[in-house]
C-alpha cells in the first residue's frame, strides 16, 4: 500500500521543489518506485518530478477539478511505496472564491486525501518564531494533519539548536536541518524555474540535492510519517476533449507550458499528437488536423521566431484551411508583433491582430473561467474553461473578435479576452479543465 505525503511551507521560495526532488531522489536509490505529484498551476514543476523518479508527474487542482478528477489522476500512484504531492505557494494559500472542490490551496489536496504535511521552514532572520509559525500552520484547519518539519538553509549549529528547541517544545517532530548548500540551487527565471529539459546537468543536481538531504535528513522517520494510502476508485477523469483527432503540437524551448494530464488526455481519448519545433524552424505536420501552440518563452526567442520563415509560412498556409489555437506566449506568437525586453519589435505570423510588449511588463497571475463566445478547438461555443494565467506581457492592441468572456476567480471581468479570426484561437490562460 502506498504511503502518501504533501510537501508544503509557509511560502513560496522557501525550498519545497528541491526537497521533494531530493527525498522522490533519494527514496529511488534506496530502490522504492516513488510517484510525484504538483498541486496547483505549476507546468514546469512535474518535469523536475519526472526526471527525478523516471515516472511521470501531473497536476491536481481543487479549484480547477473536481474529486473525481483528482482521484483519477493520483490513481497513477497506486503501484508505488512512496506518492509525493507537491505543493504551491503556502498551505492555505488559495483563491477567495472556491471553485470546483476547494480553492486552488495545498491544504485541499492534503485533507482530500488524508495525507500528511511535511512542512519546509526557513528560519532565515529568525529562531523560536519559526516554531510558532509552524504551530499555527498546524492547527489552522482541523482536517489537516502535519508530520512534521524539515529546516532548511539554517545559518549555525547554534541557530539550528534554538529552532529544534522551540519545535520540539510545540510537540513539532523535526526530521532534520539543512545548512545554507549552493550547489543544489535551481536556476530561475520571470515566470519561475529554468525547465528541466533546459538544464543538461539536471540529473547531477538531484543527485547531489538527494545526497544532501539525505546526510541532514532522517529519511526513515520522514516515510514513517506519511499515511497508508488506499486509492478510491474514480468515478470519472478529467473533463477534456482533444482539439482533435490528429494534433500538431509546437514543442520547444519558447513552446513547452502545458500541463501533462492535457497531453494525456488527449491520448486517452484516441487522438495523435506529432510535435514540431518552430526554434528549429520546422512547420506543423500538414497531415494534422489542428496545430495547437503552447504556452513558454517566446519573448526570449523573438528574434529568432521572426527570422523563422519556413515556419511562419507553414503556420500560414495550415492557418488557411484549419484550426490553430494558441495558449499564453503561443496567442502571442499568432499575433502581428512581440516587443521584447530591449523595446526591439519583432513580428510575429499575423494570424491575429494581437500585439503585446514585454518591455512593459506587468505581472498577470490567476485563476481564469472563461464563457467561450465562439468554438475553439476541442470546446463549442458557450462552454465553460477553467484556466490559469501568468505572464509579464503586456497587450498594446487586442482588435480581433473577442473568444470568450473571462473572469478572474473572484468573478471580476478581465481584460484577456482571447481573440478569434478565421480558423484562428487564442487565449492567455492555460487551459485545465472543461466544467461538467
């Protein structure tokens, strides 16, 4: 029977990613099939999962899926020792409005599924505070239940043993310190970690992150802390139709945000799915049936997307005849032009009139449901998309028919509409879920 356990912290940057890679690591080399998971919008995480344990990773999201879907998504651990759920943000960090079964928090995974909370804590700057923080995240939600904590980047023996003394006397096992360690820092950038397939020493890092963790941590005790885990049996999986029956899809290092349990869905419901890589200035497969382009970091690779004509062209001349739909940095390349950070101009394929600049940048973050006011690949008009958001992009013009009416997830109206024209999509949310 699996053991299940929830990777959390009070915030963001504190050191969550690394400790699941490290433990999902460490558990492999000791010969244990461990199965990760990421809780909330993250489409870079669960490639760090994957490279991690050599088993894919998906997203669960209780604002975006209902139990259903959830269940049918960690059903994939029911043939593992050890299932790691990672977490987003803090443990009760949500949306004000809940959604589907919860409100996009950690806390909901980790009461829906009984399993415990392994707490990641960073001292830094303080001491017994650290364990009065960690009191208060355990008894916030009565139906969360907290296994203990792991110290991270501790300054001193010294410093370790004041916050070791304040946990214990909270009754908080603590199942180990880590110093401040450089070597297994992960690379950022704007919109978060450098991807996984972006960094040729990924392997050497976890590596070194596992060994690490596992001279400072008590492995045994942290498994021992995690729940006996029975799946429930799901009644349905998630609520996705493939845009269509063959699927030209942009995958690169500027085309590579979208969430995996997508992909498999897809699949699931019997559709190809042939990459292309416009970086590499190739054209979408003209056997498809719809060329879909994801969302990444085009207003890195402007330049050379501009130069790429045998790329624009074949976009184009699919375009003529059928669908094309763009997410977030893909809607951008569909569009007339991308400004990037130096405030050079770059045109883009001119499918839509959407221009925007990243010069002007201005955080757009959230959850999105959005009514379709036209069809789009895979969802008719008057379907109801739940999606997420997050760029730095700035829309300069935005002259197409609107997609969709979009709220954000307090149910104010936003200004990212989408756009349509012809046989042409796109939005600036990722898409994760269909409502029933």
């Amino acid at each position: 029977m699996p053991a299940g356990l929830v990777i959390s912290a009070p915030a963001s940057g504190v050191g969550k990613t690394t400790l699941t890679l490290a433990l999902a690591r460490a558990w492999r080399n000791r010969g244990l099939n461990v199965q990760c998971f990421k809780s909330g919008p993250d489409y870079i995480d669960p490639a760090f999962h994957a490279a991690a344990t050599g088993r894919a990773s998906v997203n669960v999201d209780s604002w975006a899926m209902d139990r259903g879907a959830i269940a049918h998504l960690v059903g994939r651990g029911t043939d593992a020792d050890v299932v790691l759920a990672e977490g987003s943000m803090g443990l009760f960090d949500g949306v004000a409005a809940r959604g589907v079964s919860g409100t996009g928090a950690t806390a909901d995974i980790a009461e829906m599924l009984g399993w415990p909370v392994l707490l990641v804590i960073d001292p830094s700057g303080q001491a017994q505070t650290a364990a009065a923080i960690a009191a208060g995240l355990r008894d916030y939600r009565a139906g969360v239940q907290l296994a203990g904590v792991v110290l991270n980047r501790v300054a001193s023996p010294r410093h370790e043993d004041l916050v070791r003394r304040a946990l214990n006397d909270a009754g908080i096992a603590v199942f180990g310190a880590l110093p401040r360690h450089a070597e297994i820092s992960l690379p950022k950038r704007h919109l978060g970690l450098v991807q996984a397939e972006e960094q040729a020493e990924i392997g050497k890092l976890i590596d070194e992150a596992a060994r690490f963790v596992a001279e400072h941590v008590d492995l045994d005790a942290v498994l021992r802390s995690a729940a006996s885990w029975s799946p429930q049996p799901a009644a349905n999986g998630i609520n996705v139709t493939p845009p269509g029956q063959r699927i030209a899809l942009a995958r690169d290092a500027a085309f590579s945000f979208i969430y995996p349990h997508m992909l498999e869905a897809w699949r699931a419901a019997g559709a190809e799915i042939s990459t292309f890589s416009p970086l590499a200035d190739e054209a979408p497969d003209a056997s498809a049936d719809v060329c879909w382009l994801p969302g990444g970091y085009p207003e890195l690779h402007a330049g050379k997307i501009a130069a790429n004509a045998r790329f624009r062209d074949g976009l184009r001349a699919f375009a003529d005849k059928r669908p094309v739909h763009g997410e977030c940095g893909g809607y951008m390349v569909l569009g007339t032009a991308l400004t990037d950070a130096d405030g050079v101009r770059h045109e883009m394929t001119g499918l839509l009139g959407l221009e925007t600049s990243f010069a002007k940048r201005r955080m757009h973050l959230g959850y999105r449901l959005a009514a379709l006011a036209a069809p789009m690949p895979g969802h008719q008009a008057g379907a109801r998309l739940r999606g997420h958001e997050f760029h730095y992009s700035t829309i300069i013009a935005q002259p197409d028919t609107p997609l969709a009416v979009v709220h954000d997830a307090t149910g104010a109206v936003i200004a990212e509409t989408g756009s349509r024209r012809g046989h042409v999509t796109g939005t600036f949310f990722h898409l994760i879920a269909e409502d029933r």
